[in-house]
C-alpha cells in the first residue's frame, strides 16, 4: 500500500509526526536570536541524553563524520592506535585512523561476537612502554547486533593511559551509555538512529583527557575542529551554517526523550530487543549474536533458515506487508538479515512486524508452528 512503508532497520528510523512537523517549517536565520534560544535547549538536553557535564558538538554529517570528527583532531602520523573490531564499524575506525597515517593495530573477533576484556587487558599490559596512543572501539556494532562491554573496556583503557574512542551511534539512547561515569573519553553518535530524527547531524563529547591530546594535535581538521565548536557551544551557535530545520526537529525529539527519561527509554529498547529474540528462537530461527547479554538493544541479526534466501526474505517483507528489514554487509551480505528496535518503535510495531514476518515465512516454506513468534514476543512484551 502506498505510503505505507515502516522502517525495521538500524537506521534511518521512524521518525515521530510531531518533530516532522517542526521540520517542515519555514527556516530560521541560523544567526538569529530565535535560532540561538533553540540551540541553547538542544545543547543543555543533549548533555542530558549524553549523561555528560561535557560539551557535546553538532555536525551536520552522517555519523561517520563524527567518527572522523573524533581521529582528525586527535591523531598524528606515526601515532600507535588500537581498533578494537566486532564488525564493519569497528573497522572504520581503523581506516579512518590510517588515513591520518596512523600505525594500527587490530584486536578483531569473528562476526556475532564481542571482545574479551581479558584479551585487551593483555594487550595493553604489554605495552609497557605506553606506544598506544588510542584505543578505538564499538558499543553496538550496527552490521551484527553484538555490543560491547563499553563499561569494563574503557576502565582497562584508562588504566593503561590510552584514550578511548567510542562509537556510540546506535548505542546513545538505545543503551546505557555513560562517559563521565565509564570513563569514556571521546563518544560519538548520530541523528537517525536512537534520537529519532531523519539522517543529517552527529554529535561528539570529549573529556578533558581528551582535550589534552587535542592540543597536541598538528594539523585538526578544519571543519570539524573542537575548538571552533567549544566556541560556538558557548555562544548558543554553530562555527559553520547548519542544518537549520533538522536541529529544529532535534530540539522536540530531545524534549521527548527528556520527557520519557534516559532511563526509561533505555529500558524500552532492552524490553523491546529481548522480545524480538525471544520471538525470533520460537520461529525456530537462529541469531548471529546468540548470548543475550552479548546483544544490542538497537539491532537484531538473524540467519534465514535452510532453502530460504535473505533476498526473498526481504522482497515478501517489503511487497506484501510494506516492512523493510536491512540486509548484511559486507561479508554478511545475503546471510543474514536485521531486524532493527531503535528509536520511535512501540510494541504495536513490533507485533506487526513479528507477524508480517511469521507471514513471510509460512509463505515461503519454512517449518514453524504458526503464532510461536508472536506469542513469545508478547509474553515477553508483558513481563
């Protein structure tokens, strides 16, 4: 059905009418004292999303912009950087580091999983002579749904000395995140995913640890320098023209997050995914993450079962039920499939989905006892 389509997939995420609205309004003079009083707001709540006493930047980028916005004003050529690597993200990391002629180095674990803590302790601990400068690493890893244990890995970093660089892209507000408490020294994020407004910005916050090896840096980028942007912070704007409507909508999205509560919107993503999953086993399914308590609450990988294709999978999902699941990257590419809980997604969503999908499979053969999924996915909904 026409204009029908709902997103299930890691992003961009549905998006609430009431921000949609207000990003569908006339612009504003980003120079004007109106526009100053909305960026004041967004900056005092996106400290309060961030769960940060710290600055935390806007740029009109993607999140991959952030990334670079992190490394450009951090890194030197010949500096030691270690990429922690679940996936396609964890990746990127190391790439972008490389392109700042970083000397890399990778701990990485195969797709599903996480990394041992133990491993990384390891790691640093032979590096006595402190060569690694930065430790980059994933939260929620977008192309597996595995997460992290952001918490107990930051605290190994700071007890090397190395700063560490999380992407938090589809972990901010999806999951418990917090810089200030965890140590986390450098944590980015973006618009489209748990924020709920359509791609377009990304944000940053870095503690004073990291300003530190800030000002050490030779050559910062120019559009995404902190220090343009701590002052811009502070005078209620932004260094360069930004995405005027998209903050607008930013700064509603923000008061409804505040107004629900981080905490509450945290647990709902962790309700939400651990009903998919639940779900997902009674359809005689298998996951690509299969410890709950390695699994992010943003992203659900699936594998398709035996004489069934992901593309099929997906085709009947989006033409007859008009549901749009994402498939796998890279290496994943047509071998599994995403399912996301992200952002505005409520319990009514996730039923129909669950459903179109119990739907999707009976047609195309597989051996299931129809209702399994939805009956786990609201008993668990329900608890």
């Amino acid at each position: 059905m026409k204009d029908k389509t709902f997103l299930m997939i890691p992003g961009p995420t549905p998006v609430p009418e009431s921000v949609m609205l207000d990003i569908a309004k006339h612009p504003i003079g980003h120079r004007s004292p109106e526009f100053s009083s909305v960026l004041k707001e967004v900056y005092a709540n996106l400290k309060y999303v961030f769960q940060t006493e710290n600055d935390v930047f806007i740029f009109t980028s993607s999140g991959t912009g952030a990334m670079c916005a992190a490394l450009e004003n951090l890194v030197n050529e010949g500096d030691k950087v270690l990429s922690l690597v679940i996936g396609n993200f964890g990746n990127r990391w190391a790439k972008i580091a490389e392109s700042r002629g970083a000397i890399v180095e990778k701990i990485e674990v195969s797709a599903g999983e996480v990394i041992n803590p133990e491993v990384l302790k390891k790691r640093l601990a032979e590096d006595t002579n402190k060569e690694i400068k930065l430790v980059t690493l994933t939260h929620s890893e977008t192309s597996t749904g595995a997460a992290n244990d952001v918490k107990t890995l930051c605290s190994i970093i700071r007890e090397h000395g190395a700063l560490s660089v999380v992407d938090g892209v589809t972990s901010v507000c999806a999951m418990p995140c917090k810089p200030d408490e965890w140590g986390i020294d450098v944590l980015v994020s973006g618009s489209q995913k748990g924020f709920m407004i359509p791609p377009g910005l990304a944000f940053l916050t870095a503690n004073e640890r990291a300003w530190k090896v800030y000002e050490q840096c030779k050559h910062p980028s120019f559009y995404f320098d902190w220090a343009a942007h701590r002052k811009a912070v502070q005078g209620d704007t932004t260094p360069y023209t930004p995405a005027v409507n998209l903050i607008v909508g930013l700064n509603t999205a923000l008061k409804m997050i505040k107004e629900e509560g981080i905490e509450n919107v945290n647990a709902r993503h962790k309700r939400h995914a651990m009903a998919l999953r639940a779900a997902i086993r009674a359809l005689n399914l298998q996951l690509l993450v299969p410890q709950d308590e390695n699994a992010s609450y943003a992203i659900t990988s699936i594998l398709p079962p035996d004489g069934i294709t992901i593309p099929d999978i997906r085709k009947t999902l989006k033409k007859d039920y008009d549901i749009e699941v994402a498939n796998g990257q890279n290496q994943l590419k047509d071998k599994i499939f995403r399912m996301g809980t992200l952002g505005f997604v409520c319990d009514r969503d996730l039923i129909a989905s669950v459903g179109a999908l119990e739907a999707t499979l009976q047609k195309l053969g597989h051996k299931f006892t129809l209702g399994a999924g939805l009956q786990a996915l609201i008993t668990n909904l329900n608890k």
